[in-house]
C-alpha cells in the first residue's frame, strides 16, 4: 500500500539525510525502523507521510506515484498517520475526550459518529479511565497513550509510531505493547515503529528495516536480523537481550521473556 523506492532527501544545508533508500510496507503487520542517531529515522518518516518531498526516488500510496496536491495529499492522510514521539505535539485540547474528538470535529463528522469512534478509540488504548480528565493532571505516560488514542480513533490504515516507548515506566510501556498488538490483530493495521529500544523492538516487530547513515543496511525478519551481530555493531545496535540468552547461554530463541520463563 505505501512503498518508498529509491529515494534520497537532502537538506538545504546539503546533508544528505536519505540515500537511495527502498522500503515496502507489505512485507510485514509490525515493521521496525531502526538506526543510531542520525541515520535517517525521522527525514524517512516525513517522507512517507508527505511532509517532505524526496529529491530524488519516488513514493507510491496504493499503486500510484505520490503526487504532492492538496487532494492527494488529504487521502493519504486519511490513510496515514503519526505518533510522535512527545504527546504534547499531538495534545491539543485541555480535556481527554474531546482532544481525542478533536480531528473528526475539524472533518465534520457527525456526532453519532464522533462519539462512537472516540469510545472505540478509548477502549482499544485502556483509557476509559482519563476520558473525562483534564489533560494537565495527566502523566507523561497518560498523555502518551490519549495521544495514540486521537490517531487510532482516525482509523487509518497505517500508523508511524516514534519512540512510542520513551519515558515510560513498566506499567505503561506494556499498555503500549498491547495497544500495538491490537491495533494489528484485531483492527488489521499496519505499524510502522521507531525506537532505539532494541528489546522492545525485537519482542514487537516482525519486519526490520536498519538504517544507517542515511543508508538501508539490513533488511529481514526480525529473529533473522537480530542474529547478526557484524550487522548490528556496524550500525550500533545492542543485541537484545532475549538474543542474547539465546546465543551465549544457549536457549532457545524465544520472542518474548514470558515465552522464556514460562
């Protein structure tokens, strides 16, 4: 549905950010972008979403070249979306409920409508809870998962999510996970994920893309890119720990440490 082929995106100051860079999102529900800093992450995320334009390479959104109109643009858009990696960039309204509203509001949906679909959206991201809260006595967390709730409840096709475990505590990054793993096995999204977590991002994706300096490195499943360390150490990626256990005290390799343990 989305397919980035060779493209490279450089900045006014001449940094090339992007080399020749081929990315397909079909080849997995949960796909992780990983890299050090600097590789690339976020140009490549505003690439896909039209934010940028590529310099050179081409988009394509359903089979057909990305065009950069107004109306191009707002279907892909409607298909979509972005989880940034700070909740206060997406948080815009003072109560919970109507900042998750707030986007079909400004698209005019009906009320009926709106209200069904922000009550879907706050169930499958376990908020019910803060639905009436105001947004300033919300945690770091708490603001984190209203603001993947106010891009669920779009109900686009495919959702970018960046660092969308960073700050939070235990509790809150295995709420996450589940809303992850939700929102592709029951809502059949596709996830696009970038963290420099590399357990998180190891137990999550099923599909790796490693970035490095600009440039595709690797690509593979996850269990099979893990496995390679001289892949890794160049792009500066710790193994994860499950991988870990797997190759110095031989176990079996196993995807998550509840699979491990239990």
């Amino acid at each position: 549905m989305l397919e980035m082929l060779n493209v490279s995106y450089m900045y006014e100051d001449k940094t090339i950010a992007l080399n020749n860079v081929s990315i397909d999102l079909k080849k997995g529900k949960k796909i992780g972008i990983i890299g050090s800093n600097g590789a690339g992450k976020s140009t490549l995320f505003m690439n896909f979403l039209g934010l940028l334009k590529p310099t050179k390479g081409k988009i394509f959104f359903d089979g057909k070249e990305l065009k950069y109109d107004k109306k191009t643009l707002d279907n892909l858009r409607k298909n979509v979306g972005i989880v940034f990696q700070d909740p206060d960039k997406q948080i815009f309204f003072s109560n919970v409920y109507d900042d998750i509203a707030f986007a079909l509001k400004n698209l005019k949906y009906n009320e009926e409508e709106i209200k069904q679909r922000v009550e879907s959206s706050i169930r499958n991201t376990n908020i019910a809870h803060l639905r009436n809260k105001p947004v300033h006595f919300l945690s770091y967390g708490q603001k984190k998962n209203v603001s993947i709730a106010g891009t669920v409840v779009m109900d686009q096709k495919i959702i970018f999510f960046d660092e969308p475990n960073a700050g939070l505590d235990y509790p809150s990054k295995e709420n996450v996970k589940n809303i992850l793993n939700n929102l592709t096995e029951r809502e059949n999204k596709i996830i696009v994920i970038s963290s420099h977590d590399m357990n998180f991002i190891y137990e999550i994706c099923d599909y790796i893309y490693i970035l490095n300096k600009g440039c595709i490195l690797a690509e593979g499943e996850t269990r099979e890119i893990f496995l390679r360390k001289e892949i890794l150490d160049e792009a500066a990626l710790e193994e994860p720990f499950l991988i870990k256990i797997h190759k110095y005290f031989g176990k079996p390799i196993c995807k998550s440490e509840k699979e491990l343990f239990y």
